[in-house]
C-alpha cells in the first residue's frame, strides 16, 4: 500500500519479468493464466515481445469491456479457449479497436502486432498526444542537463562526475543512468504538456466578430446568459460545474452561425477607424470584405480551459492561491470569491473565479473583476465581465459610466489573473 503526498491510498503490486537477450528464447511460465499467450500456457519456448504484445491486448480488451477475453473456472478449458483464441467482441466496439484486438491476439506469434504497428495504427494514433512520442531531433544526448545530475546525486547519495561516468559509459542497465533519463523524461513529459495545455489555453487569432453585432457588445447581454446558466441549474446543481446555455458569455459562437459583417484584423483597430466604420455602415457604404484577415473559426476564449477532472482543477486553484497568498471565500465547491490586499492604497482588489462545463470534455475557469458594489449585492448577483468600453455613440454600445470601475481598478484586476495564471502554469 502506497501513499501520496496527498495521503490517497494507492495499491500496487509487484510483478515478475525476465531478463532478455536478443535472439534468446524465455521458458518460464508465471503469473495470471488469463493473460498468458498461447506459446507460454503450451510450454514451450517463446520470445518475450510477442507474449507481451498478446498480455498488452488482454489488457486492452478488459479495459474497454470489463471482461476477460479469455475466461473460465476450469483451468484446462481456459487453456482450450486461448489456444483456439476465440473471443467475444461486444457489438459497441468500433471496427478501428476490433482489428487491433485481433491483431494483438493472434495465436501465432508471427502474426501478432508489433510495437511499432500498434503505434501506426489508426485507433492508437487517434488524439495522441504528441509529447508521448517525440522525435529524435528533439533529443540531444551529448547535452547533459546538470539540474537533473544534482538531482541523481542527491537521491543516490553519490558524486557529479559519477553520474557523469555512467553516462559516458553506455551501459543501458546501469542504474544511475536510468535514474538521470528518468528525470529528463519527466521533465520533458511535463514542459510539453504544459506546452500543450497554454496553446489549448491561449489560441492566437482575432475575434471574427461583427462590429455591428450586439449580441457581445453590451455586457447586460453576457450577463443575462450568465444567468440563464444559472437558472437552469437549480438547487440541485448547487455542488456541480456550471452546464454551459446555448450561448456562454465566455465563448464567441462559430463564424458561420454569426451575422455577415466584416471581419476584425490581426489588431484591434483604433476608436476613430472604428466611428468611420461605423458611419459607413449607417450610410449603407459597401466595405470591402478583402481587407480584413480571413479567420476560418474563433479559437479564442477567455479563461483558462482544461480538460482536468474539475476537482482537480479547483485543487490546483486553490494550491496556486495559496501561494500567492490570496484570500478566498468559497460560494460553492466551483465557484470562488478572492481578494489580495494592495498595501500601496491600502485596500483589497477582489475578482470571483467560477468554473464552467463548456463542452462533455472541456471545463472554463472563468475570471471576473469584482467592485465592492458587486460584493454587497449578495452571492447570487451575476456581475459583468470588466472590457474595455468602445467610443461613446458608436453603434448604441456605449457603457454606463456608473458600472465601470477605475483605470487602477482595472490593472489591479489583471496583475492579480496574470499572476494566478503564472502560478499554475508552473
């Protein structure tokens, strides 16, 4: 029994292997009979990989059905069935997972699936991530990273040049080295994840947003989405993420669903070329759809997107506020109220963190700038996203000047997301 840093109880179990040479055959037979290949219950001598490949698409199997293929009580007619191997396949498999199951338990060894074949097949390829199976250009072996060498002699007890000396030495089994490519592993399983998760988070690309369309314009709009995602939770909801309406607030909707307008560039435009544009509109003065750069669909959000269990999400949140020394108080178990206290004005800048369910996979943790008049209207208010106002009088998209908060309110607001995102991106 195995405990973490977070004292969860985990089971793990000890299990057998061989030591293998190339082009030496193993004839030891151990272990659950479920899983063994045809050559290893019959007694004969067998290659290593090839039995693995079949114990591998054993696995495969259970997990995707919950059963065994292979299955009985009776230990000879067990060893019948995966002699003949014959097995059931459920009807809710697609055809991509069936022909790799039949290719990893294939009777004879010849036939079986290899390695790189499993991995060229379209159901493994199929939303892989890349920093699994990085390419060889990506590793530099006579590169050594010192940070992990202080990381071995620490844990070994052992000095530098050690370390170094196993490295040189190109011994595949010498535990120091496989100690330092563990951790280089790790890290580079754990920067490119990262990686990945700040280009899910982050997608570069303009809004292709009409500038007449007011469905965004005004926050009151956002907002009565927001509250329609929270009315249609109920009281039940209460300990669940947000389901997301038909609209989000925090989601642009698709460039084909969205009114004809021209499209926004690569930068915002100024307030003055925006009055033009829209007098031109108002005039009925046509607008060349060339100019602007064509945007295939909106990728952008704002948030922080993941697809992280949303107890984990909230973890990790609360770790990072922890941190950075935040004060919180918690609405539900996915909604959050935090504050930091600014000693140069002496007073707190408040902001609420809410998480969303924008799709069956994806969860959006939503930042909102909160004021004190927002505060003291109750927990149950839905407050308006803090963006910057367009001119007054354009398009009828001015904002109240009474709901908007300071200019260092404001920066205030985005120091304090920047430095929780910084924070969890580490």
């Amino acid at each position: 029994l195995l405990l973490d840093h977070n004292r969860h109880v985990k089971i793990a179990d000890f299990g057998l292997s061989n030591m293998m040479l190339d082009g030496e055959f193993l004839r030891t037979s151990c272990g659950s009979p479920n899983y063994a290949a045809p050559e290893v219950i019959s007694g004969k001598l067998y290659a290593g990989p090839e039995v693995d490949i079949w114990s591998c698409g054993v696995i495969l199997y259970a997990l995707l059905c919950g059963t065994l293929p292979f299955d009985d009580e009776h230990v000879p007619t067990l060893f019948r069935k995966i002699k003949s191997g014959v097995f059931p396949i459920p009807e809710y498999l697609n055809k991509q997972v069936v022909s790799l199951l039949c290719q990893m338990l294939q009777v004879d060894p010849l036939k079986r699936a290899t390695v790189e074949e499993i991995k060229k097949h379209e159901w493994f390829q199929k939303e892989l991530p890349a920093y699994l199976f990085p390419s060889p250009v990506e590793q530099d072996s006579s590169v050594i990273d010192t940070n992990a060498v202080r990381e071995v002699c620490d844990k070994f007890g052992v000095k530098e040049h050690e370390v170094h000396n196993a490295l040189l030495s190109g011994d595949p089994h010498d535990q120091l080295a496989i100690a330092y490519h563990l951790i280089i592993d790790n890290k580079r399983i754990a920067d490119e994840a990262a990686k990945a998760e700040l280009k899910e988070f982050y997608v570069a690309g303009s809004p292709p947003a009409s500038v007449a369309d007011n469905r965004f314009g005004q926050p009151q709009a956002a907002a009565n989405a927001a509250a329609q995602a929270a009315g249609t939770t109920g009281a039940s909801a209460q300990n669940e993420p947000f389901k997301s309406p038909s609209i989000h607030p925090e989601r642009i909707a698709p460039l084909r669903d969205r009114p004809a307008g021209p499209t926004m560039a690569t930068s915002l435009p100024s307030p003055a070329a925006l009055t033009n544009l829209a007098q031109q509109q108002a005039a009925g003065v046509p607008i060349d759809k060339h100019r602007g750069t064509p945007v295939k669909r909106a990728k952008w959000h704002l948030g922080i997107r993941s697809q992280s269990k949303p107890n984990d999400i909230m973890l990790e949140v609360y770790r990072a506020m922890k941190a950075l020394n935040f004060e919180w108080k918690i609405i539900n178990p996915y909604h959050v109220r935090v504050r930091k206290y600014n000693e140069r004005n002496e007073k707190h800048v408040k902001m609420s963190l809410q998480l969303y369910q924008v799709d069956p996979k994806n969860y959006l943790l939503d930042f909102k700038s909160l004021t004190n008049e927002e505060v003291e209207q109750g927990d149950d208010v839905i407050m308006e996203s803090l963006t910057p106002p367009p001119p007054v009088g354009f398009g009828g998209m001015g904002i109240p000047s009474a709901h908007q908060p300071s200019g260092h309110h404001t920066m205030e607001f985005f120091e304090m997301c920047g430095a929780l995102i910084a924070q969890l991106a580490r």
